[in-house]
C-alpha cells in the first residue's frame, strides 16, 4: 500500500457512475467519503500505485472509512412466500453482494439501472403517454420522456420534410411496445 505524506497534491482519481473523476488532493476524496459518493467498493488510484484498489484497501483511507457512517440502509427482509429474492445476499464476509449479481428481480425490488449496476429509480413518465404523444405530435413524446434533443430534431424533421413523419410515428410505435424502457433520466418507466 502507498503511504501519502503531501495531502494537498491533486493527484487522486476514482471510478464513479461516469467514469473516472480526479485529479482530486486527499481532503477532496476524504470529503467524498463522508457525503457517500465514495465507498468502500469504489476504486481508487493514486500516483504511486501499481494498479486501481477499492477505497477500503488504501491504507490513507482505512481510517476514514472507520470513522464514516453507514450510509445505506440495511437490505429489507426476505420475503417468506419466496416469490421475490432480497436485493442482496448476505456474504460470508459480512458485507452484501453487489446489486447486479443477482439474478431477476420482482415485485417491488428496484430494477438495475442502464447506466451502471445500481438500482434504477422508477420514473413518473409512462411509456404509453409517451408513446400516443409521439405518433399524434411528432417528437413531443420524446420530449415528454426526457430526451430532448432526439424530441426537436424529430419535430423539425417533421415539419421541413413532410416524409419526415415516418420516424417519429415508427419511435411512438416502438415506445409503446415497450422497446424504449428508460427515460431520459435513466429511470424505469411506467407502463
């Protein structure tokens, strides 16, 4: 493990939800390790470094980690009437396993989300509203969903090229069968 001595040099990086973040000093990360951003799980890299380790085995953070709160909830209870699996499982370590190891999930579990393995939120956007207001209002479904740019350039293609329509009317088609599952925001949509 590396020992650092200069906690004011930015030359930390880690491995968030959009990739790898830094340069970041020792007091940056410290900080993100109290709000919740960085966990023990997450992987860290230094100058000096042979290689990408999570938080919890990089000796300047052990105590850090000793001193944050948990910042989750504990996993609910197994259902007894075995028809949903608990998000996690219990480990032999004493941790959980991670969310995306688990096999299909049901009922009111959350879903792992398309931009990392985590639990996706559920939307408040249905795909079927999204889907009638693409095909009646070309491009304004997209919109409805989250995604913008996608939404303008369906409605200006629309109205420039009259066979423009034919995209849109064939994303509302596949929005409502249920080809489109996120919104523009990475949350489940409604049915």
């Amino acid at each position: 493990m590396v020992v650092r001595y200069q906690q004011h040099v930015a030359d930390w990086f880690y491995i968030g939800h959009y990739g790898q973040l830094g340069p970041l000093t020792l007091d940056q990360i410290e900080e993100l390790i109290e709000g919740g951003v960085v966990v023990r799980e997450t992987y860290i890299w230094c100058s000096g470094m042979p290689q990408w380790l999570p938080a919890d085995h990089v000796s300047d953070l052990k105590a850090k980690f000793a001193m944050a709160p948990a910042m989750m909830a504990p996993p609910p209870p197994p259902n007894m009437s075995g028809s949903a699996p608990p998000i996690m499982q219990p480990q032999a370590s004493g941790g959980y396993q991670p969310y995306g190891s688990h096999s299909t999930v049901q009922g009111s579990y959350p879903a792992i989300s398309p931009m990392g393995n985590f639990p996706a939120l559920r939307s408040d956007k249905s795909k079927v509203a999204g889907g009638i207001l693409n095909i009646v209002l070309p491009g304004v479904g997209r919109m409805y969903l989250g995604y913008a740019a996608i939404g303008v350039i369906q409605l200006f293609v629309t109205l420039c090229t009259g066979v423009g329509y034919l995209w849109p009317l064939i994303d509302g088609v596949l929005i409502l069968t249920g080809n489109v599952k996120y919104d523009g925001y990475g949350r489940v949509l409604k049915d």
